[in-house]
C-alpha cells in the first residue's frame, strides 16, 4: 500500500460497495464549494475563480522499459489556488489518472490546507500508469523523467509535492535528487514525505492515522463518551487505518473490527491491533490472523460506537448509508462518503467529521517536514506529535464553532471554515488587472 500523507483519497485497502456512477472529485469539489458558500457573505466572483484550476500542466513521460522497449505514459500537476502559499499535494500512480481527477483533488487539498490554517494552497498530479507493472528500475527512472518535466513547475516556493496512492518515500527521494541535480544544489524541501535520511520528518507516515485518532476521541468528548467505553471498527488496515486503530486502541477504545481487501477481523471483545500486521507490514495478512472474519460491506453496518472508513472512496452510499449503525462516522479516507449517503446520514442525526479535517495529519505534518527543511533543522518525533496534537486541537475548535453557531452540519462547518479563510485572502490580495 503506498504511503498516505497529503493524499485527498488515500490509497486502499479494500473495495466495497460503490454507487453505479459515484460521483466525480471534481463535481464533488465544486458541489462543496457552492454549498459552503451559500452559508457566507462572499463576493461571487471569488467563488467563480475558485471552480477552475490557476494551472494544469500535462506532460508526456517517456521511458525505456528493462527489456528495450519504450513506453509513454501521460502525466498531470493540477495547481488550483496559491492565494495563502505554495501549491501542495499529493503524485499518485495509477491507471485511472485523468486531468479532471487531478483538478478535482487539487481543489480538496486547497480545502484541506485552509481548515487546517495551513499556508499552503491546492496541488494534485500523477502519472496514468500501473505501478504494478514496473520494476522498481523502471517505477526510479519514470520518476526521474517527471521530475525533469514538472522542474520548471514545482519548488519550495512553488509547489510541493508529496506521496500519493501508487508512489511512497523512495518515490520523493527519487524526485528530490532529480530535482536537486538539475538545479545544481540539494533542494529537499522541494517535496515532502521523504525517508528522514534525506530530511523526511519523523512521524510524517503515522500522521494521518494519529489525526484520525485525534479527531475520534475529540469528537467522542464532545458527545460526552468515554473512549474506554466505546467500540471502533475501521475498514482498511494501511497507514490510515492501522495507525489510527493502534493509538485509539492505545487509549483505550475496543477495536472490534479491522480490514483488507480480502474481508474483515471481526471480535466484539476486542481486537489486539499490534498482533495484526498492516498492509505495509505485511500485505493482505489481516484475515490470516483472524477467528471471525466479515466482508467489507457488513464492518459498514456493524453496530458500533465509531466507524471509520479508512480505504477506498464512495464506499458508504445510497444503498447502504440507512443500514449504517454506527453513532458516529470519522471519514479516514477521503471521500469515503457520497453526496447522496452524506443527506441520508445527516437525515438520521448520525454525525459525519469530514476527510479535510480527519486526516489532515499527512499535509500538516508535511508542513513541518518543509519546516525542517527551509531550516536546515530536524525535529524530534515528540515535538512533531505535540505540534500535531497542537494543530488539531485548533482546527477542531474553529470547525466545533461553526458547527454550534451556523446550526449546520460538521462537514458543512469544515468547509465554512476553509471556504471564510480562502476568500479573506483573495479580498486582501486582490485581482491582478
């Protein structure tokens, strides 16, 4: 599983039940931009530069193959809006990449990078390529070549990649040093998500499961539970789920159940998480080490305290959200929730904390690293945690205000928040004439 950090929808575990033609990331961006704003007092015109992309760049990617043979892949860098700082987001590799995925996610990482207050804005790009089907020569020299062709585009200043689903630390050291030997100097803040060896930040591959985690027990406070008391069941056991299923677990909560793509662990006693390998620990071994195990689309409608969709997106949708029985939903992969599902669950009362703020860890904990880096200066993976702790804390206090004051949703209050700290920004820079 490829490592989760500024991901706007992480990589998967598992495949569930999806709606017949789920809705596309961009319509969905652009849907949540227009209901944020009917709840704001925001100059339209701000709201129509927000629907497009400032840039999206598309670059053919040539490589020779081990065998001899050359092949030429397509590659994006969807820049969406750099008003607040730097463009960031996630590379992936995948065979479904599209300029109008890139766009899409480009705008939730904007989103994302402004309820978290974060001075960064929007960026997604990718290769349509199967990582599968390279070698890891082939997957360094692919990197490589889309290094030399996005060089003119990214920077530190500029835009700032990360990992995404199909790429990982290797992949960010690769691009590093591609980049660093054009420019002629080491340049590591030009990504994130690197191994700490080439200034990676400690406690950037655990960071969105721990701010998943950190959103539960906030939200399980705010509705006055006691975590001891309360049962948790996650979908998908990578970086995302298994982090956050091990420190809920650490603090106390029952984990009942955990999954791959082959099926669910299911123990209403509680499950020992680390007993149980994640995906990158060991692929695909969860129901190996299973007593019980359910599908996919039954851990959706276990009844439990807390559930966390922590996989693919579009999992809970039109056809299962009335069956959801959970008390409360924390999105730990992005887009886990349909349009459709998300009216349905809110119909119900059921409580739905956002991806944008869930598991902002990864982009947040990716600023620190460029932190780091600009200064040449490491920090602890105590320091790292605090600061995280630190900024969650924050961003769920801003995102509970709205949801108090406006009487709307948690995920309608997220985007308030980001949507009222985007358009300050654009009214005080202004439009270039």
């Amino acid at each position: 599983m490829a490592s989760q950090t500024d991901s706007a929808r992480p990589t998967s575990d598992d495949a569930a039940t999806e709606d017949p033609e789920p809705e596309t990331a961009l319509e969905t961006a652009r849907r949540q931009l227009h209901h944020a704003a009917e709840h704001l007092d925001i100059d339209p015109s701000i709201v129509e530069r927000l629907r497009h992309p400032k840039n999206v760049h598309e670059v053919t990617v040539p490589i020779e193959r081990d065998d001899g043979s050359v092949n030429v892949f397509t590659g994006y860098r969807a820049q969406h809006d750099s008003v607040r700082g730097p463009f960031k987001g996630g590379l992936r590799y995948h065979p479904d990449v599209t300029r109008d995925e890139c766009v899409g996610l480009g705008m939730w990482m904007t989103w994302k990078c402004a309820v978290m207050d974060l001075p960064f804005g929007g960026a997604k790009g990718g290769i349509a390529v199967n990582p599968k089907e390279l070698s890891a020569t082939e997957k360094e020299r692919l990197t490589r070549r889309f290094a030399q062709e996005l060089r003119d585009v990214i920077g530190p200043n500029q835009d700032i990649p990360a990992p995404d689903m199909g790429t990982d630390p290797q992949t960010m050291a690769w691009l590093m040093d591609a980049y660093s030997m054009q420019e002629g100097e080491t340049t590591p803040g030009v990504v994130t998500g690197k191994p700490p060896v080439v200034g990676g930040s400690e406690g950037r591959e655990e960071a969105p499961g721990r701010s998943v985690a950190i959103v539960t027990r906030l939200l399980c406070e705010y509705y006055d539970r006691d975590l001891a008391e309360t049962t948790v069941a996650i979908q998908g056991y990578g970086s995302v789920g298994a982090n956050a299923a091990r420190l809920l677990d650490d603090w106390g909560a029952t984990i009942v159940a955990i999954s791959d793509v082959n099926g669910a662990m299911y123990d209403p006693d509680g499950i020992d998480t680390r007993s149980v390998p994640s995906h990158d620990e060991e692929p695909e071994a969860v129901t190996e080490y299973a007593d019980d195990v359910i599908s996919n689309a039954d851990l959706l409608t276990l009844d439990v305290d807390v559930l966390v969709p922590a996989a693919l997106g579009n999992v809970i949708t039109e056809e299962n959200a009335r069956a959801v029985a959970a008390d409360l939903v924390v999105e730990g992969a992005n887009g886990p929730t349909t349009s459709t599902a998300d009216a349905i669950l809110a119909e119900r009362d059921v409580p739905v904390i956002p991806d944008i703020l869930a598991n902002a860890g990864g982009v947040t904990v990716s600023y620190f690293e460029w932190l780091q880096d600009i200064n040449r200066r490491a920090w602890s993976l105590e320091r790292v945690n605090e600061e995280l702790d630190a900024e969650m804390q924050a961003a769920w206090e801003a995102v509970r205000t709205e949801y108090e004051t406006r009487d709307v949703t948690w995920r309608d209050a997220a985007y308030i928040v980001a949507l009222s700290r985007i358009a300050d920004a654009h009214e005080a820079r202004g439009l270039w004439p």
